[in-house]
C-alpha cells in the first residue's frame, strides 16, 4: 500500500515537473525549429513540425543583418559589467569594513537605486549625457549601464562582506597591509561567489536592456536588442520568420552561456549566509 | 624598560557620555607576560584593540619600550596579535599566511623561507604548510594563528582570548604551550581573557579590569591572595570565595565576628577590622580551601589560629582532584574543598576550621576591602 502511494506521489510530482519544463521549453522548441527552416517550409508547415530540410540561411542571413550590432552589446556590455562589479565591490567593502559617520544613511539611499523605474531617469540623463559631450555614444551607455548597476552590485558586496569577520582585516592591517591591499590581497580572493552572481546579474542586465539601448544609442551604435527589434519590426516584403528566430536566438545565446558557466556559482552566491557553515 | 606603558587611556564612542575605558594605567617590564582579565563588556578587548593602534583613544598614552605610539598607524606599532576567531587568510596556505607579513614589507624571499622553517618547527606544523585553513582542525588552526603572529618578531604580542573556540583538552594542552613559548621568547605579551585559569597560570602579572577600570593589577598570587575588592575575590578563583554576611562584635582590643549554622555558632577573631565597625554587617571572604574538616569532629580551632564551626554537610560534589562539600552558615551557602578521602556523606555533622589570618572583608555596600 505504502508503495504504491509513494509511486503515485512520485508520477504525480514529476508529470508537474515536466509539464512545467514544457511551458519554459515549447517556445525555445518552436524558435529553434523555425529557425532552420526555409522560408517556404515557414509558410507551408505548422509550428510543431520539424523542418522538411533542414537549413541555416536564416542563421546566416540573421547574423549578417545582426552580426554588427552583437559586437556593439559586447562592447557597451564588458566595459558595463566589469566596471560595475569593481566598483560595487570597492563600494561594498567600504560600507562594511570601514564604515563612517553615516555610511549606513549613503547605503540606503543608495538601495533606492534598486527601485527607481528606469523611465524616470531617461530625461535628465539625456541632459546630462549631452552637456557632458557623451550624447548616442557607446562610452556614454557604458556610463549609464555602471551607474544604474551600482545599486545592484554593491549591495551584492556589502552583504556578502559584512558576513565575513572583522578580525581578517585587523590581522591584515596589523600585518602592515593597507586598504588597496586588504581589499585585492585578501577580501577580493575570497569573494568568487558574489563576484559570479554580480556577473551574472549585470551581464543580463546590460546586455537584455533595451530601453536605455533605444534611447541613448543611434544607429550603428545601436545593441543587438534594439537591432532585433528593428528587425523584427521591418514591414517591407514578407515575414521571413525564420531570419527572426534565428536572430532572437542569436541575441540570447550570450546569457545562456555565462549562466551555463557561472550557474552553479550564482545558486550558491544567492544562498550563501543563508545558513551558517 | 617598560615594555608597555599605559597612561590614563580614555575610550569614549562616538557622543555617549558613558565611557569605555575610564582611564587606564599599567606598566609592564619588558618581556612580561600581562593578563587583561575580566566580565564581558569590562572593556579589555576595547584596551586590547587601543594598544594595537585598532581604534583611536580619546585620551591618553600608549607607549612601547618607551617609545610613544599614541598616534601611530598600527602596522607600524611593530605588534603581532592573534585572534579569538583566528582570523586566518581563507585563500591562502598556511606558508602564505604565516609570511604575509613578511612579503608586505618587502622581506627578502631567503629571510621568508627561513622565517616560516623556524616557526613551523616551533609550533610543529611543518607538514601543514601547504595546506589551506579550511582543511586544518581547530587547534592547527590557532598553532597557525600563532605562527603567524612569530613570524614577524615583533615587540609585542596581542593575544585576544586565543584558547576560548577549543575544546576542554585542547585548551590546557595550548595553554602550557603559550606559557613555554612565552619562557622561551621572552616577548612582552598582552593576553585577553575571561577565563580565570588561564589569568593564573599564564600571567607575570594580573588586570582585573571591570566597567572600563582595572580594579586590581598585580601578580597571580597578590589578585589570589589579597584581593583588593569584593569584585576581584569573587572573580578570581573557582569555586568562587564563600561570602557571608556576618556582624562584627567584641570591644576595641578584640574584635570578632560569628558565624551560625544549624548546628551550633562560632566566634571568630578578626583581629584586622576596625573597632568603630563594631555592630555592623561586613562580608566575611573565605575561598572553599581555606576551611579544613576536623575529621574527628574536636574542637581544635585554637591551636589552628583558626575558629571550629560545628557544621552538617548538605551536599557533596567529587569533581576527581578533589571533593566540594556545601552547608550552610548564617543562611547563606558556603563551599569547602577537601580531599576525596576525607569527604564525609552528606548529613554528616563536623567542625569546619577556617583559616582566620586568609580571611578577608569587605564592606557589603561599597564592595571596597576592609581588613
């Protein structure tokens, strides 16, 4: 008797993980499918179907519409990320570990940071892109990106520093290491899980944005979201929806692949101090 | 020289008009080994942290070998101090941690590696030292928090309660081994504790600090022996020393106190009290070993310069070394320690003699010692 409850539990809990696998996995299904189509298989088939040859002119012919614009998300996105989680460790490492009169008010105010709605900003930032001289350049969006992930990035850091003890950095300092040296000799070594969760974080941040992309950018300047979204919304000739899908798949394998290398690591940056040891 | 001069430290945080340390004066000889010992929130890791130059003073002087280092930065305080926590560099081995000192002030690489064989042979962990803290046990760990803190020959050593994360055994066995490494050195070394034991063991000399003030500082024996004040006598010692209310009575050339139990009453000679205290109540101190059963149940306390209580034993607690007897006298619970063979059953009626020229007063309001 026991068994079989145990059995049916079983069935029951995986048909609900599967099914749920299904919702997340159909649509990928179908892109990917689409994607090696030809146009007409793309008009005559159904969705579901698989390709009746299987072909890569949509891939080739969505790189080549794309292809620019993918390096520029590269180029806007590395600077953006690395910059970010820097400076949002340095910020964090100073919040924690040498805290000042009023540095938790500073904290605060900056987790507003995390909640501000990006409309808000698009304006004066715009102003403030062009007084600088910086107004639909890359450098100009790397600067936008870094600043609205510093909220993000240095409460990653300041939590996770303000778990590690006080002590390490008395030893440090009594052993005659400085600030810069505390922080890259011993603090940075040991921070690799948050390090991988502000990466991960920020990477899907700046290189999923669109509406800073879509404002501040203009023309070849443009990231691939935006570029994707031009093409998708192209309306001279006929939808060549396999261009489209290849295109979208295009745009998002990069997360994929930095959450496929650093996954495991974001799982436990999230978790870590959530239990001690 | 003195090793290490404190003149009137003064801590207060930030606005608060309570302060932490209420100034602070101790002067320890060069290559001494002081103990800072105390309740927790007596301010002994503030003082601790103030001499390594971790946090500011407010007022006063620090000075080592009789230089000023009020004001200086702390890694140029020239002080090595090992952590409660020990505080080892997680990323790195234990040949890294130990040299890093030595590799942030530019040590040429032979000094380094000569430095790190010494100490690995000194603290016998030469065969860790490519290891990483998280695979070391507990007591590696703190021989390697020690190492670290010898590697640099500093002129003084900060040990900041070091023994409190090891367990019973581990925490005698490194006990002796700091007081041997310590014989062997000769440093000047600060050690903060709570634990009393470790405050007589391993110190040259005491601070009973309490409420940010060092209440007494002198040796093991003088804190032991010749408490300064209530706080002190009942801190130091454990079992801790018996308190009991009891009023002074006789004339001006004898001078006496009484003590009650349910089996009968002694008066005692307390030739150091004051006449004029006459009449009132103080607190008689005695520790559990300076009352001695009279197995035969005599009355033999004259000769003992010592005063026979006829005494019946509540409670008997053997703990091994020796047996902890309890009864009761003027209402108020007293412990006696004996030998394991002379421990009567409880229920047992005898003559508990007190060693009348150990006993100390105290005055039961202001703590302060009277005789």
């Amino acid at each position: 008797m026991a068994d079989t409850r145990r059995m049916l539990n079983r069935v029951a809990i995986h048909g609900i993980l599967l099914a749920a696998c299904a919702v997340y996995l159909v649509p990928l299904l179908v892109m990917l499918l689409t994607s090696f189509k030809s146009p007409e298989d793309v008009r005559a088939g159904n969705l579901m179907t698989l390709p009746v040859e299987w072909t890569v002119i949509g891939w080739l012919k969505a790189w080549d519409t794309v292809s620019g614009y993918f390096w520029n998300s590269f180029m806007i996105t590395v600077p953006a990320v690395l910059i970010s989680t820097l400076i949002g460790a340095l910020n964090g490492y100073v919040l924690s570990k040498w805290a000042f009169r009023g540095s938790n008010l500073l904290f605060s105010l900056l987790l507003f940071g995390c909640f501000i709605p990006f409309q808000v900003i698009l304006l004066p930032m715009s102003f403030t892109l062009g007084k600088l001289g910086l107004a639909n350049t890359t450098t100009g969006l790397v600067i936008v990106h870094v600043i609205y992930g510093l909220a993000f990035t240095t409460l990653f850091f300041r939590n996770y520093y303000v778990g590690i003890p006080d002590a390490l950095i008395k030893a440090a300092r009594l052993d005659g290491a400085g600030f810069f040296t505390i922080f890259f000799r011993i603090l940075l070594p040991m921070s690799t899980p948050i390090v991988m969760v502000s990466l991960i974080w920020q990477f899907t941040q700046v290189w999923n944005d669109f509406l800073f992309g879509i404002v501040f950018a203009s023309g070849e300047a443009q990231p691939i979201t935006v570029a994707l979204n031009n093409l998708v919304n192209t309306s001279t000739g006929a939808k060549e929806y396999n261009v489209d899908m290849a295109a979208a798949m295009i745009a998002g394998l990069p997360t994929l692949l930095v959450y496929v290398v650093a996954g495991k690591y974001f799982i436990r940056g999230l978790t870590s101090g959530v239990v001690k040891g | 020289m003195a090793g290490l001069e404190l003149r009137g430290v003064r801590k207060t945080y930030g606005s608060a008009s309570l302060e932490t340390l209420k100034g602070i004066d101790l002067k320890v000889e060069e290559g001494q080994f002081l103990i800072l010992v105390g309740p927790s929130g007596c301010g002994k890791s503030t003082l601790m942290n103030a001499i390594a130059g971790l946090e500011s003073i407010t007022a006063g002087s620090i000075l080592i070998d009789g230089q000023d280092v009020t004001d200086v930065e702390p890694k140029d305080r020239d002080i090595a101090m090992v952590f409660q926590s020990y505080a080892l560099y997680p990323t790195m081995t234990v040949r890294e941690n130990i040299s890093f000192g030595l590799r942030i002030r530019k040590t040429p690489v032979e000094r380094i590696d000569e430095e790190v064989a010494r100490v690995a042979a000194l603290l016998q962990i030469e065969p860790l030292l490519e290891r990483k803290p998280a695979q070391l046990s507990g007591g590696q760990q703190q021989r390697v928090a020690m190492g670290r803190a010898l590697a640099r020959r500093p002129r003084l050593y900060l040990f900041d309660e070091p023994l409190s994360n090891l367990d019973a055994k581990l925490r005698v066995e490194m006990r002796t081994e700091i007081k041997l490494m310590h014989q062997r050195l000769k440093t000047t070394t600060v050690y903060v504790t709570h634990d009393q034991v470790e405050a007589m063991t391993l110190g040259d000399c005491v601070a009973v600090m309490k409420d940010g003030e060092v209440q007494q500082f002198g040796t093991p024996e003088t804190i032991y022996k010749n408490p300064r004040n209530l706080f002190v006598a009942s801190f130091i010692g454990s079992p801790p020393m018996n308190f009991v209310p009891v009023s002074v009575a006789g004339n001006a050339q004898r001078v006496s106190v009484r003590l009650n139990s349910d089996e009968g009453t002694a008066v005692i000679d307390a030739p150091g009290l004051d006449p004029a205290l006459i009449g009132r109540t103080v607190l008689l101190g005695i520790r559990p070993e300076q009352i001695a059963l009279n197995a035969h149940g005599e009355r033999s306390g004259q000769e003992h310069d010592g005063a026979g209580v006829p005494t019946r034993v509540l409670v008997v607690e053997p703990t091994g070394p020796d047996t902890l007897l309890y009864a009761e006298w003027n209402g108020i619970k007293v412990c006696c320690r004996v030998a394991p063979d002379q421990a009567p059953a409880a229920g047992t009626a005898s003559i508990w003699t007190i060693d009348a020229r150990r006993a100390v007063y105290f005055d039961p309001e202001s703590g302060e010692r009277l005789a």
